[in-house]
C-alpha cells in the first residue's frame, strides 16, 4: 500500500521560495523537473529510489511541490515497485520517504515555517 503524506508550509516568501532549491541540491533525486505556471507559481516534480542491492529491491518516492507566493503544497507518495523479501531491509537505515519527511520538518523548524498536514477528510469539505 502505498503511503502519501500531503503538506501545506507556510512562511516568509523568502524561505518558502528556498525550500524546492534546498530540495534540489540536498537531497539525492533520481530525477527532476520544474515547471513555471504563472507569475511567481511552479511545480516542481523530485523522483528518489530507494534502493538495497543486498536483496533486490527498489521502491520509489515521488515528491510533487506546488510553490505559490503565499504558500507550498506538497505531496509525498511512497510507491513503486519492491522485489525481493518482506523485512528485508536493514534495521538501522531509514528509508527514503521518512528521510525525505524529516529533512522537510527540519528545515521548516530551522527556519521558522509553519508545516501543517493536509488530511483527505479536509480536503473533500473544502471543494464543497
């Protein structure tokens, strides 16, 4: 099952507008793409793998960053394929999508961001 983590950041622009650049140049994404919307909107689309050769598998995260002046939406959905045996990785190594969750959280405690998790129950009264 696939896990999806759904966040809304808010904050100075200033920092807001650094936290895709940070994510580009800190974290090891297998791919990435941008794309400017309109005046100060863009998406901007990370893929990792996480890999363990030890055992053949590989499962991938795929983070989705909507950036708006006012605020960052983002979607962080742990999916993929994995091969190999349940339980089979290393007690000690976390993986990818947890990584990826606390370097978010630590960045927006460092830097005095507000990141509040968006839940499917909300988002279906809002459209209403």
């Amino acid at each position: 099952m696939a896990n999806i983590n759904r966040l809304e950041i808010f904050g100075p622009i200033s920092t807001l507008k650094r936290i895709g650049e940070v994510l580009y140049e800190q974290t090891p994404h297998v791919h990435y793409f941008k794309r400017d919307i309109s005046e100060g909107r863009s998406i901007r689309v990370f893929v990792y793998e996480d890999r363990n050769t030890a055992v053949h598998c590989s499962r991938c995260v795929t983070c989705i960053v909507s950036e708006d002046p006012s605020a960052i939406s983002m979607e962080i959905v742990d999916v993929g394929k994995q091969s190999g045996f349940r339980g089979s990785q290393e007690p000690d190594e976390q993986p990818v999508y947890e990584q990826l969750l606390d370097f978010i959280l630590d960045f927006g405690k460092q830097y005095g961001l507000t990141v509040q998790e968006r839940t499917p129950e909300l988002e279906g009264k809002e459209e209403q």
